[in-house]
C-alpha cells in the first residue's frame, strides 16, 4: 500500500471513529484517537502479543493492550506524576474500545474496562517486555512499521543521546534515527560513557545488518566518536561510510592544523548556502575545503568549513565588550581609596576578571591631594588646611586584541567534518548536508524531553524503568512515522 493510499483509508478509518465518538458521553482527547488510530491500523496489540507470551489464566488483559495503554499515556497532557495504580484513573472517562480497538481482549476475552486496570498488571506486563528484550521488541517494531506504511527506504543513520529524568540511575537513552525515523533506541545507565555505547552500538549494527551495513551511512556528532569508533567502522568485516563533527583532540588535534592550514593559505571555494528548501529564510553562506589525511593506513578527507558571518557576530560581541567595560571603568575611576595598597589590589582584580576580554585597557595609579579644613568655626589663630592624600584609578587607554579576535573569529566561524567518503563521490556540500540531519534525531528526542513526558509515569525499579522507557519511545518512534507520511504527502 502506497502512502498515499494508507492516508486516504485512514482518513476514512478517522472520519468513522470521530463521528461515532461525537455521540458518546467521554472525555476522550482528541490526539489520542489519531495515535490509537495508528496503533490500531498497524496491529500495534497484535504484535506485542505475538512477541510477549500471555497466560489469560494468570493475566486479566494481554500485553498488547496494556502496552498500547502505556504508549498512550504519555501523550495525555499532565504535569503532574501518575503512578501506575492510578492509570486507571486517567481512563476512567475514557471511550477504551476507541483507544484499543477492541471491546474486548482479543487474547483472553475479557472486557477492557478503566476500572480494572492496575499496577500489578502493568508491572507484570514491564517484567515481561524487560525479560523479552527491550532492544528487540523496539527494533522489530521499527521494521515491521517501515514495512506496513510502505516508508521509503533510507541509507543515513544518525546516532544521538538524551538524558530525561528517571527515579532510578536508568535515565539515559541512545537511539539510531535514519531520516526522522527510528531505527533503535536504548534505555541504558546514565553514567554510561558514550562511546562505550557507541562501540557497543556498532557491533549490535554489525550483528542486525550483516553486510547491508556496508550500504548504510554513520552519522554522529564529535562528543559521540572517538579516533577507536572511526578506525572500527573502516576495519570491521563490512566497512561503512561515516561521517562526523571532528573533536578538538582528535588524532594530535587534527581539527585545530585544518583550520589554520585554510587560514593560512586563503583556501575554500564558494558553494552559497547549505539548503535550498527555505529561499526566503536568512541562512548562512559556506565556502569549503577539503583536506586528504591518512590514519592508521585509511584514507579520510577533513571539510573545512568558513562562514563570514559568524566573524560579524564576533565584530558586534566586541562593541559589546568595550561598551560594558567603558562602564565599569567610569564607575571604577570615581571611587577614592585610603591606601595605594587598596587601589593596586582593586585595579588588579578588575584586570584578573577581565583578563580573557577581547579588549585591552591601560590603567595606572595616581594620587589625588585634596585640602580638608579643620572643623568647626576658625579661631584667632585659625589651623592651615590639612593636605589628605587619596588614591584613585586613571585609565590610560583601551584598544583591541587583535590576535585573540582573529582566533575567536577563526574558532566560530570555522568547523571541521572528517568522513572516508571520496570528494568526487559526495561533495563538500552534500556533506554538510547530511551532517545537518542530525538535527532529526534531536527532534525525536524533544518528544521524550517534553516536561510532561518522562514524569508522566514512573517507577523505582531499574529493570521496569528501561521497559516503560522502551515504552515512552515506542510512541517518539509512531510520531516520527506520522512526519514522515505527512511529508511524503505534502511533497
């Protein structure tokens, strides 16, 4: 089925179930009936059930309706913590056969009722999901939605990480994204270093993909990838396309050498803006370079990339700087102090706290002798004026640091990629353009960053927390699915 197709039948579907539900006395809101209508038309319940084994002597409902609950929890506005034995109350005005589908469980038959719904339930369910596989029920989800929607086929991968609160040291998720879509996510420990996950991410891509990995492209930001991850993915047994941020520290500060070697020789070629897609929009213009490199044997070529306008930015930063500063020398200047000691060790502190400023400024010193009259009426013999010596700050001059603007100039407006793809393969441009889809997997993790998503529910034990987490982003992944159809259709 085309999407265009599956858009137009689950226009209908929608049509249907909004219609019938106009009559009905209950408080369904209206985002979770677009999402179960998802849900459903996939079989959301049916496949949890084929994947999760169910008892119905032990078990009310099957784990295909009490995951779909869970997924649809977390979309309902509330920014106010809900354990799982109240989520009975969060449904109780709720339409269930609406939200599920089913009047009745489709497993043990029961009658799908809010009332009945409560934490046992849903902590046996999480025990179950966490003993099957996490990693597993999320990535055979991502495959089997890839393939009932009819979504077109991506070779970019993008690698991120988030951090959303958790009551236990599970808090931190790692996910694949390939072009707004989910391919894997990972609920792990927090305190996991990241390129631990990263090594561990590659062998698992390895393991899944076999030597389709080599069709696919890596894409991860600099904090992510170590010079160990690139020479792994060059080494392995199918080799992949890569390409990353490079890191300040990377292979004898690779990035620091580029950079310089394009300012030096004034090299770069113009090629406009990166995208085309928002004419209208102000974006910023690149010219880029190409560096070849060779490490450990393997051939990679460092983009070089300049933008003037950041060095603009860097312009108005200074005017910034010299106008605070003129300020607090004016306000400084007027004070009067006791002891040149007092003046030295203020003068010094101002030039300490301002040491890393892009201006310079000249003070010194001086004295000031004032004549104070004795107090009181003047007698016959009136006493002289007593001469008071205080000590006062003079600014000499200010002026620019012209070296440390030119290196904050060079430092924003200039930064690095490395990639093994052939220039005459994948041009600066595309490079850059690819890298700057990162920014999708970012959006998919604003979804589990929200405020009223990660506190919507919770839990103390580590093992249920990685599973309602899966759970949380079993539902990031169906939104990410809604973007895709919508822009295939609006292309």
């Amino acid at each position: 089925m085309t999407p265009s197709s599956f858009m137009l039948q689950l226009k209908r579907e929608f049509d249907e179930i909004v219609s019938e539900s106009q009559c009905m006395e209950t408080e369904t809101p209206l985002p979770l009936i677009i999402m179960a209508t998802y849900l459903n038309h996939f079989g959301f319940i049916e496949f949890i059930n084929a994947h999760i084994p169910c008892f119905p002597i032990h078990c009310k409902y099957s784990p295909g309706v009490l995951a779909q609950l869970l997924v649809l929890v977390h979309f309902i506005p509330s920014y106010t913590r809900i354990s799982l034995v109240s989520i009975f109350s969060v449904y109780e005005k709720m339409n269930l056969e609406l939200l599920t589908g089913h009047k009745t469980d489709p497993l043990t038959g029961s009658v799908i009722r809010p009332d009945e719904l409560n934490d046992d339930l849903f902590g046996r369910f999480l025990d179950d999901l966490y003993e099957y596989g996490c990693e597993k029920i999320f990535h055979d989800f991502a495959v089997a939605v890839r393939t009932t929607f009819s979504l077109p086929f991506t070779s970019i991968l993008h690698f991120d990480a988030t951090y959303s609160y958790s009551e236990s040291e599970e808090n931190d998720v790692k996910q694949i994204v390939a072009e707004n879509f989910p391919h894997f996510g990972n609920p792990l420990d927090g305190t996991l270093f990241e390129p631990s996950w990263n090594e561990m991410m590659l062998f698992l891509l390895h393991e899944v993909y076999g030597p389709e990995f080599s069709k696919y492209i890596y894409i991860s930001d600099c904090k992510d990838v170590t010079e160990e991850d690139i020479l792994r993915l060059v080494r392995s047994e199918f080799p992949i396309s890569f390409i990353s941020c490079l890191p300040q520290n990377f292979h004898s500060k690779l990035s620091e050498n580029a950079k310089c070697k394009t300012y030096e020789q004034n090299e770069g070629h113009y090629f406009g803006t990166c995208c085309n897609d928002a004419p209208d929009m102000q974006t910023d213009i690149y010219y880029a370079s190409t560096i070849p490199v060779t490490i450990s044997e393997f051939d990679m070529y460092v983009h070089v990339y300049k933008t003037p306008e950041k060095g603009a930015n860097i312009e108005r930063k200074v005017i910034q700087e010299q106008s605070a500063l003129t300020a607090k020398l004016e306000k400084m200047c007027k004070k009067r102090f006791f002891s040149k000691e007092d003046a030295v060790c203020e003068m010094n502190s101002f030039l300490l706290a301002h040491s890393n400023s892009m201006i310079e400024v000249e003070l010194e010193i001086a004295s000031d002798v004032e004549l104070k009259k004795p107090r009181g009426r003047p007698g016959k013999k009136p006493k002289p004026p007593e001469e008071v010596t205080r000590w006062k700050i003079v600014k000499l001059g200010m002026k620019r640091k012209e070296d440390k603007i030119d290196d904050e100039i060079r430092k924003s407006s200039t930064f690095c990629l490395i990639t093994n793809v052939d220039p005459m393969e994948q041009s600066s441009q595309e490079t850059l353009l690819l890298y700057k889809g990162e920014n999708q997997a970012e959006r998919q993790f604003h979804i589990v960053k929200r405020p009223m998503m990660p506190v919507t529910t919770f839990l103390k034990r580590s093992s249920r927390s990685k599973a309602l987490l899966t759970i949380l982003y079993l539902g990031a992944l169906l939104h990410g699915v809604l973007q895709v159809i919508s822009r295939i259709e609006l292309r």
